[in-house]
C-alpha cells in the first residue's frame, strides 16, 4: 500500500487498527439523502500505509436512513451525495458536542453545490483516538486516508482534493490546523464557520507538527491560542460568530492566503457556500480522467517535467493499497524531475473491484500497448515498478506479459513486496495479514533471469526479498536502509532505483552485505 510522507501527526501514527463494521456494502441512497453507513503519507499524503497487519480497517455497513461509511477512527460518517458525478468533495468536521443539525445543513448546502460531502465527527473521533492510546491530535493524515477510501468506495471518476469545512470553534479551528500543517496537495482549502475565538479548549493535546500555529497557554491544560500560518498551500476562508473577538479577526488577517468572510447567518447557509466554492474553485485539483481507450482503469498520468535526458523510459506504476500517495505520488514525482513520465495505476481503486491475475496483465498490457502509441509518452523501454500491493501482484503481471511486450521492459522493480498477492481489497487485509491471497515467492521463481530487482527496506518484517536472496535465484536484491517507507527519503530512492535499472545485474547478496543495506554498483 502506499506511504504517509512525514509529519502527518501523532494521531496519522496512531491511527492504524480500528474495525467499524463488519460490511463492505451498502445500499445506495436517494439524491440528497444523508449517506449513513491496505497505504501512505499524506498527505500522501495524507494517510499512513503500513502493510496490511498494520493498518487500520475500511468499511461500509447499511444504516437509516441512508448510507454511512467507516474507516479508521470515522465509525458511520454521514455521506450527502449529489444528483450526479460529483465535481468534487468535501469533509464537515463538527465541533465536540458531536454531529449537529447546523453540520448536517453545511453537509446539504455542499451537496447542493454537486459536492459529495462526508461527516466527521469530532467527538467520536477523539474517543476513537483515546480508546487507542493516541495521546495527542493531529488528524490531517487520518483525514486524507478517510478521504481516498471514501472516494474509492463511491468509485468517483479520478480522485479530488477534498475540501476541510469545520464547524463551530473545534471544527473550525480542526479544519485551519489541518489545512496549515498537512503537505501540499493533500487538501484543496478550508474553510472555517463559526470561527468565534482564537482560544481553543481541547480534551486531548496538539500533536507537535500544530506548534507552529497553535501555542499551548502554561497551566490551563489543554488550552491553546491559534497562531498565524506563515504559509497555507490552499485558501483558508473565515466565516466568523457573530460577534466572536477581534483577535479572531487579526489573526485572519495575519494569515497569508487567508479570507475574512462574512458572518455566519444560518439563513443564508447556501449562498455563503456557493460563494465559499467559488472561491475555492481554481485551487481544486483531481486526476485528469483517463483516455478513452483506457477510461475503465484508474489511471494518473504524470508527465515528464524535465528533458528526456539519459533516461529513455517510460514508467508505469502499481501503487500501493492506500491509493496514489506518499511513496507513490512522491516517487513518481521524482521520476518526473528525472525525465521520466509515468503512468500510475491507483491500486486502491482499482482493486475495490474484484481481479484476477490474468484480468490485471491484460489492462497492464493495454495501458502499455496504448502510452506506447503516443508520441508525447512513447519510450524505446519501459520501466514497470509496484509498490508494496502493487510489487505484490507484479510478479504475476510480468508472467504474462507478451513476448514483445516484455522485450520491451528494461527492468521490473518489486519495491516492498510481501509474500501474498490480493486481487480484491479486503477489510480484513487491513487487519490481520492476508492469508488468502496468491503466494508471491513461487511465482517470481518463474520469472527470466535479471528482469526484475527486489528492493526492501531492512527494517520492514514482513518483506519478502530475502527469501529471493538465494544462488539461482532469477530476481535480483536491493536491500536499503529504512523500513516499509525507506524513511520517507523518495528523492534518494529514486536516485538508487534508477541507478539500479542502469546497472549490469546483480548476483543475489550475501545476509551480511543485506543487512547493512546496499547500493547497486
């Protein structure tokens, strides 16, 4: 699955191996009807993505009078679904009286507005978080992963930002903390209704990626003055209480990036939205949809940012099972700067529905056969990398390619790979490792000699590579420093990896040489 990137907060860390329902399905609402009921670095965003023993659990169970949706620390989150495709997404953070008839109302207004809006609530969620041990708050990260299984579940056409709504002043402050302290492109903006003070009373304390706005007050607990971001990477509108305290204003105005809006009036909810989302509308960032002749797959395509240079590749990817984030978008990213374009294949959305390993090497190949045919991504080798489930399947892929396809692989990297391959997400993956899936090691022993590289971290457990490290093996290794996220260094294992590709095959390793971690020569 894919990778938090650093600094997502203490609760993202915390946040892993909660069950909500025992159902993946779920009954589809009415237009306008509230919908009640493996990863990653938010940002990458914005959620973690530890292997599947790991991480927390996603689900979907029915309930009156709609849907709701469940993952992690969000147990039946109310989901508001508009008429059509929704044009983009938004989460309303209550405050900590819970769920509330003027969150439901800001929930509607944006589904009006042709969002698909979600509710978090704030009181659960930190009961959620203290029944875990977390012992502070930051759910930026937690944020972003409700965010990509949300989005996955409801099978919407590419991927959207979302936008944070918190309500009231818990919500409203939640939504500007989060919005100031996730990395870029996790969220499209925040906006804040009701925002009454810059004094914050919280049952838990801020985790310590908030200091920079949030500043603790000596001996009142957990009581904290905001502070002004020295810079959001996305809107942050204001809408004050009425009658809320003029340091409320000071600091809106002290934030760059920050808009003073008017004062919250519970009668004119939807066009103080509308206008919100108006706002916020250039700043909205989704996935391009696919090509139509590769429309049914759950495709990114990142173009090179830099000349082809010594690089003569084209990359396509399997992300892990959190979606494309973290060491997904991060790696790719990388590729980019090195002249490399990709093409990424979200495994979260993907694998929602149910593979096998033949349906998979087929829509492999027809992304292949396709990018191939295009002059502005055509390469004379392609470049096939996998990410933890991504690397998972890989092996399979790589087994049924064609004879001119996989001449045309110049090497298959099999990063963070386990010893079982899912075709379908799964609740329990995410809760106990996947005794069901395909093993992995049988059939990447079938695979030509030198064609793919096994890359680990030697502090990830559960990796499989090592077992590959054996005379006559037809893969070979790369062990590196780190774990199942290589320390969140993307930039450095970009570097190694095509290093890597470049270099003559390697013999497998000796356990000595292994464990220390290596380069390739």
């Amino acid at each position: 699955m894919a990778a938090p990137s650093a600094g997502l907060g203490c609760a993202l860390l915390l946040a892993l191996g909660l069950a909500a329902s025992p159902a993946l399905a779920a009954s589809a609402p009415a237009a306008g009807t509230p919908a009640a009921d493996r990863p990653a670095a938010a940002a990458g965003a914005g959620h973690a993505s530890p292997r599947p023993s790991q991480a927390s659990s996603a689900s979907a169970a029915a309930a009156s009078p709609g849907e709701t949706f469940s993952h992690g620390y969000f147990d039946k989150a109310p989901v508001y679904r508009p008429a059509g495709d929704p044009r983009g997404v938004a989460l309303v953070l209550s405050g900590l009286d819970g769920w509330t008839a003027q969150d439901q109302a800001l929930a509607e207004s944006l589904r009006t507005q042709g969002l698909l809006a979600a509710g978090i609530d704030v009181k659960k969620m930190i009961a959620s978080m203290r029944r875990d041990g977390a012992d502070c708050l930051g759910p930026q990260g937690d944020f972003d992963n409700f965010s990509r299984f949300l989005q996955a579940r409801y099978q919407l056409n590419g991927y959207h930002q979302p936008v944070l709504v918190g309500s009231g002043p818990v919500g409203a402050a939640l939504a500007y903390g989060a919005a100031a302290t996730a990395p870029a492109d996790t969220f499209s903006g925040a906006i804040s209704w009701g925002l009454v003070s810059t004094d914050l009373k919280l049952p838990l304390k801020l985790c310590r990626d908030h200091a920079p706005i949030a500043k603790a007050q000596p001996g009142q607990g957990h009581v904290y003055s905001l502070l002004p971001a020295a810079k959001l990477a996305d809107p942050w509108l204001v809408f004050p209480q009425a009658g809320g305290d003029a340091a409320t204003t000071a600091l809106v105005q002290s934030v760059p990036g920050a808009t003073l809006m008017p004062a919250v009036d519970g009668n004119r909810i939807d066009a103080l939205l509308a206008d919100a989302y108006t706002r916020l509308s250039p700043h909205q960032q989704s996935t391009a949809a696919p090509p139509a002749a590769v429309k049914d797959l759950p495709l990114v395509e990142e173009p090179a940012k830099a000349p082809q240079g010594e690089h003569d590749l084209l990359a396509i990817m399997l992300s892990g099972d959190g979606g494309w984030a973290g060491i997904d978008r991060d790696l790719s990213d990388a590729m980019n700067r090195a002249g490399i374009p990709v093409v990424g294949f979200d495994s979260l959305r993907y694998f929602w529905k149910a593979r096998t390993p033949d349906s998979t090497a087929q829509d492999v190949v027809r992304v292949m056969r396709y990018y191939q045919s295009q002059p502005q991504w055509k390469r004379s080798r392609i470049l096939l990398i996998g990410y933890s489930q991504g690397a998972d399947v890989m092996p399979f892929v790589l087994n049924r390619l064609p004879a001119d396809l996989r001449a045309q692989v110049a090497t298959a990297l099999l990063i963070g790979m386990g010893d079982k391959a899912s075709f379908e997400f799964h609740v329990t993956n995410w809760i106990k490792s996947n005794d069901k899936g395909l093993p992995t090691l049988p059939e990447a022993e079938k695979l030509p000699r030198g064609l793919a590289l096994c890359v680990y971290g030697v502090e990830d457990k559960e990796a499989v590579c090592p077992k590959l490290n054996k005379a006559g093996s037809p893969v070979r290794i790369l062990a590196l420093k780190g774990g199942h996220h290589f320390d969140g260094d993307y930039d450095k294992l970009a570097g190694v990896l095509l290093k890597a590709t470049a270099a003559p095959p390697m013999l497998p390793q000796s356990p000595a040489a292994a464990a220390g971690g290596s380069t390739p020569p």
